[in-house]
C-alpha cells in the first residue's frame, strides 16, 4: 500500500494493484475548492473507484458532492428516486421486498451479479456517488473491476478484434417487471415506458483518459450484433470471467457514512449476497454520461 500527500492535503491509500483507493482528510459535506476537486477526479479517474470513510452526507449535501463531478440525472430510470430528492436512488431490500421481487435473475440473495450501471440506454451514466447508510456487521461488501486493465490483459490479436464488435444491451429482463409495477419511468428528462435494447461499442475509449475499457457485462449484454448467437455465447462468456479475474478488482467493506465514487465507464460491480436478513441501506446519486464510442 502507499500513502501520498496530494497539494490539497487529501491522504491517499490504495487498497489493491489496480484499483480503489480511500481518501482521508477532506469533509466532503462542505463546498469544495476546485484544486481539491481536480485532485479527486484526478485520484478517481486513475484508481476507478475512491471511497470517503467516515463522512456525514445528506440527501442534500450528497447531491451537492456529486455536483462538483457531473450533472446529477434521475435517480435510475425506472425505479424512483427517495421522496424529498428524487435524484436520489435508494437500495433497501427489506423495506421494498416487493420492488425487488420483481428483478430478473440477476439478483440472488439479496445480492448483485456483476455489471455496469444502466447499460441499457443509449447515454449510460458516467459515473455514481454512493453513500452507506445502513451496513452489516459483516458482509454486503461490493466488488469492483477495473475494465482498463482487463482490457489491457487481453493479446493484441484479441484486442483488435473485439474493437470491431457491437454488443447488444436490454434492460428489459431485470427491469421489465419493475416498469409495470411503477408504470412509467424517467430518464434525461423524457418518460421511460418501454425499456428497447441498445447498441454500444463492446470496446469504449475512455473520453477522459483515452484507455480502452471492456465495456460488456452479465447484468445487461444480450449479444454481440456481429457474431452467431453461439459465438456470442461463448465469447461473452470468456469476457465475463476475464473481466472480474482477482488481480483486477478490490473488494470494499462498508461502515456507516462512507462514500464510493466509481466510474461507471470503465468499471463493473458486484455486491456479495452474504448478509441474510441483515438490514443493508445505500443511496446512489448518479451523473449524466456520454454515448459510449
Ligand atoms: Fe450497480
């Protein structure tokens, strides 16, 4: 591990080989200078995921935070936002079994299968904020993975080739059934009453770092429009399992108040489903992204 200094004074400590780090030494409720907020996004778009332990956000103040990094969009496109922020997407199971009983098979035991958030519209998010608000003692840690390095992980004669394919993503069987229980979401400003599949390269360039990430994963990839559905198959598959290889990820116990920001174009997560009946809440404050490219 190392611990650096940054000019604004943040504490840096990494927590795996190529991605994660926590960032101590900064009260991120308050308004931030924008040396301090370079030196995050710098931190963030380096290690794909920082986490803030120990800190004291709101609704409000959380929106705020995100702020200095994006636009905040709609909590989520179908699921609705917290009451007083609908910015705000919060994940608590035993206070919305009901909502969740309608997930496709992504979901097992109150976890969550590898993917990347909101893949399934033409702009997926950039990236999201999370704050822990309730945690188990033990268990519900997430699992994040970095897709630069899995990409750069691959041979050369594989890397060219997949940077020709086009894959297909569908919100429609994890979400289909939480639509018809709410009726009609909302995204970029525009009613969500359908959810139709969307095209993305299975290959992105980063627009900030210009890295090559993997950009396909199990939560949301159909297919590959190019390939015989077989071919897909067995290729999605070999992608799925290189992509969350140990030696790319880092695993994250939460306690209360900590803060994850993750980017959400060159990452996937996982949240490990052995936590029973513990109560395990989550806020999500999501920013406006690109069309992948
Ligand atoms: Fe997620």
């Amino acid at each position: 591990m190392t611990a650096v200094t940054t000019t604004s004074q943040l504490t840096v400590t990494d927590l795996s080989g190529y991605i994660g780090s926590e960032i101590r030494g900064v009260d991120i409720s308050r308004p931030l200078d924008p040396e301090t907020v370079a030196d995050i996004r710098r931190i963030w778009l380096d290690r794909k995921v920082i986490f803030f332990p120990g800190q004291t956000l709101d609704p409000d103040t959380h929106i705020a935070f995100a702020s200095n990094f994006g636009e905040p969009t709609e909590g989520h496109p179908v699921i609705p936002g917290i009451k007083s922020n609908p910015e705000v997407f919060e994940i608590d199971y035993t206070a919305a079994r009901d909502l969740y009983a309608t997930y496709g098979d992504i979901s097992r035991d109150s976890g969550l299968n590898w993917h990347t958030d909101v893949t399934f519209v033409t702009r997926p998010p950039l990236g999201s904020i999370l704050r822990a608000v309730v945690v188990p003692d033990a268990g519900g840690d997430t699992l994040f993975s970095n897709q630069a390095a899995a990409f750069a992980g691959l041979s050369p004669a594989l890397q060219d080739f997949l940077s020709t394919l086009t894959a297909v993503h569908d919100g429609g069987p994890q979400f289909r059934g939480v639509l018809e229980l709410v009726g009609e979401g909302k995204w970029e400003g525009k009613p969500i009453k359908a959810l139709e599949p969307v095209e993305h390269p299975v290959v992105r360039t980063h627009p900030e770092t210009g890295e090559r990430t993997l950009f396909v994963n199990p939560g949301f990839t159909s297919h590959i429009v190019e390939l015989a559905r077989s071919e897909s198959d067995a290729l999605l598959s070999y992608l799925y399992a290189h992509s969350v290889r140990p030696e790319y990820t880092v695993r994250y116990h939460w306690t209360p108040g900590t803060v994850a920001f993750w980017d959400n174009r060159a990452t996937q997560h996982a949240v490990i489903g052995d936590y029973g009946d513990q109560h395990r809440v989550i806020q999500r404050v999501t920013l406006r992204g690109d069309a992948p490219r």
